[in-house]
C-alpha cells in the first residue's frame, strides 16, 4: 500500500529550503534588532484556551479547529493561531512585563485548501506585552513593514483601522444590530445566529452576501471613544513621523475576538487579487481574560506560504544558503582509509562533506558527485598521498590542481562558506 500526503498539507522538499531559510533567518535577524526575543510553545494546548480568546462564535472555533480528546478524555486542539498560546505561557511561567516575544511555527486549521491557504501553514508572529503606549503600535507596524521588505516584498499596502474598547461597543453595538436585524432574512444561518450571540462576528463572515451586507453596515470608528480615539489619532501621528503609508479601512474588523483598538493588515495584490499577507492588533484585555494580571498588549502574525507565493509572483530570487559541499572520491584502499579521516576532520571544521559509501571505482564516484550537485571533489590518489597532497577539483568549471594535506581546510574554507 502506497500512502499519500494528507490533504491541505505539503512536504518541503530540499530543493525548497534555501526560500524557507530566507524567510527564518531574515525574521530572526530583523526581530532581534526591534528587541523581541524567540518562544517555542507546543503545537497542541486546551480546546478551551482558544475558544475562551479567540471566541466560542468565531468561524476559527466554531468551524476550523482541529480537536480531539486524548486517552484521558481531555479536550485538546491543534494550535490555529499563536497568540494564545504565548499568552497562557507568559502568565503561567509568571514573565515579568514590558516583554516582547516572537515565535516561528506550524498552525492548524480545517479550510477549504486553495493557494496559499493550506490546512498546516507556516507563521511568524510577534507579541509585546506591558505597554499601551500608541507608539508601540507605530513600532510593530514599522516592524512588520520593514521585515516584509527585507524579505523581497514590494506590492504591499497597510490598511488600518482602530475597533476600539469595550466602552466604544457598546454604543456600535446597537447602531449596528439596528442595521443588522433589516437584513436578518438574507444573512446565512450562522450570521442570524450570530445577531443575538456576537454580531461583531457578521462583520467577519466569509459568505459573500453577508460580506456585501457588512459593507454598507455602521462602522465602529464613528463610534469610538474620546480615550480611543485619541489613542487612534496619536498612532497615525506617529506613523506619519516614520514615513509610513497607510490606507484608513473603517471595515477592518479581523477575526479574532480578543482584538481592541488599533488593527491592521498587510495586503499585497501580487498574487492577482489583494490578499492579507500580515495581520494584526492591539488585544489589551486578553491577559485578563486569561487569568493574568490586566495587561495591555499588541501582536501580529504573517504567514509564511502566502509570502512565498507573493515573492514568487514579484520574482524575487531567493539567495542559496545552502554551503557548498565537498565530495571526498578515493582510488584504493589504502587512500580509502585516509579519506574516511579527511571527511572526519573536515566535517568537524564546519565544511560539509560526502562519500561514497558502495565502493564504486573513481569514475562512478565522481558521476555520483556530479548528481549530488557537489561544489568540489577531493581525490586521494596513491601518488598524491605520499606526497601529503590531495587533487581538489571544481565540480563548476572542472578545474583542478594539487593542494597540500596542512592546507586542505584552510583552502576550502576560502572557497565555500562553512557551516
């Protein structure tokens, strides 16, 4: 029996890591320097964790989550967001704010697979917790933009919004269930559900009527406090210090429950249609709501195949950080003997190394350096080793000369970056 993939996931092969790569190490590099530092949380927590922050009436909680119980009868869910995760995290281990992290790692989540959009999907993802100060928002947003583009993107857009605090909704509240009720007839059943449970969800929903409906419905911004509407106007004051185009969207209203104030999104209109490549908001009540402390804190996350798949429309050629590799090829036993210790103490040098392990003449070792795609050949020859020398030859243009055993790692190391 010949077993397949699982649908809405991927293998990444070899061949794809050096693009993988690219987006790790430019995160890492980038994230580092805005003082964020990285958290691993595990792949699986409480089903309970997301339906309390991400919200019981969610598309993610009420349609999308991978659950189970395990052999104890425990609810457990395969992450589909981040955020909560680090959030439980950071108040169980007792963090001591301000404290900003970041994370790298697989999410879960039961949709329809199209391009771009897998069922496993990749994120990278920010928190800074302890500070509601609007220049933290002006920083995460600069943080996202200038990360995207030192990865190669180009066609980007920032839409911002601000969806205020639980004040500012209760007033939206009404104004929009007035508008809401009108139309109660043509929304889809999950949306008249919706009205009574969290309208605010209707605002979110993916069914294109209810989408035509939630464009022409109130918008929160008009709505909002004193308080929020301050801190909105000081968050664009502070952008517009940094040179930082935004387009206003009083319709952003993402799709996560525990988001407060300022929102924001990434688009980029290089897959054919805008898509949201980095999302994100301030979310100040969720540390509470978790059983911490009352923290303000902001995230966003990007996910990483919708990146891909921008940077490839833009043509962006991914580097190679991939080191060279030498391939050691022997001609008799006794230089076999030799090269099973050159690989040894090349390897331990940081330059990788193959051999052959089959016992193939010379000429059926170096064909198999030419289909490994090897940087560089060495050939221990009898001759050559009595001499304390070795033939290094460039597998790229066929060059070849002789090269001392003293010398051997410091002439490769200028030739190839070791790992």
């Amino acid at each position: 029996m010949r077993f397949q993939i699982v649908k809405g996931t991927r293998d990444i092969l070899p061949e794809e890591i050096p693009r993988w790569r690219h987006i790790e190490n430019t995160a890492r590099r980038i994230l580092e320097a805005f003082g964020y530092r990285e958290i691993r949380t595990p792949t699986f927590e409480s089903t309970r964790l997301f339906a309390r922050s991400i919200g019981e009436t969610t598309d993610i909680v009420e349609k999308e989550m991978y659950s189970f119980r395990d052999r104890k009868g425990r609810e457990i869910t395969l992450r589909p967001e981040g955020t909560a995760p680090i959030i439980r995290a950071y108040i169980e281990h007792g963090i001591t704010p301000p404290m900003k992290l970041y994370y790298l790692g697989s999410m879960f989540r039961y949709e329809r697979p199209q391009k771009g959009r897998s069922r496993e999907f990749y994120q990278v993802g920010i928190e800074a917790i302890g500070s509601l100060s609007p220049m933290l928002d002006a920083e995460a947003i600069d943080c996202g933009q200038y990360l995207l583009k030192e990865m190669g993107l180009r066609q980007l857009e920032i839409r911002l919004n601000s969806i205020g605090c639980r004040r500012c909704r209760v007033a939206y509240k009404k104004d929009l269930v007035a508008y809401i009720e009108k139309k109660k007839s043509k929304l889809c059943e999950m949306c008249q559900r919706r009205i009574s449970e969290n309208p605010f969800r209707i605002l979110d929903c993916k069914n294109s009527t209810c989408k035509r409906i939630a464009s022409r419905a109130p918008v929160i911004v008009e709505s909002l406090c004193e308080e929020c509407m301050e801190h909105f106007r000081s968050v664009r004051s502070h952008l517009e210090r940094l040179g930082i185009d935004y387009i206003l969207d009083p319709h952003l209203f993402r799709g996560l429950d525990y988001y407060t104030k300022t929102t924001f999104e990434f688009v980029s209109n290089a897959l054919g249609a805008k898509d949201t490549i980095l999302g994100g908001g301030r979310y100040d009540y969720l540390v509470g709501e978790l059983g911490g402390d009352e923290t303000p804190a902001i995230g966003w996350a990007l996910g990483v195949d919708r990146l891909l798949l921008a940077l490839d429309e833009e043509g962006f050629r991914f580097p190679d950080t991939h080191p060279k590799t030498v391939f050691v090829a022997w001609t008799s036993d006794r230089t076999k003997a030799k090269s099973v210790e050159i690989v040894r103490d090349l390897r331990r040098a940081g330059i990788p190394c193959e051999i052959d392990y089959e016992d193939r003449n010379l000429k059926s070792q170096l064909k198999l350096a030419n289909r490994l795609d090897v940087g560089f050949a060495l050939i221990v020859g009898d001759e050559e080793l009595k001499s304390e020398q070795v033939i290094l030859r460039d597998m790229g243009t066929g060059n070849q000369e002789m090269v001392a055993l003293t010398q051997l790692k410091n002439s490769l190391q200028a030739r190839i970056r070791p790992c």
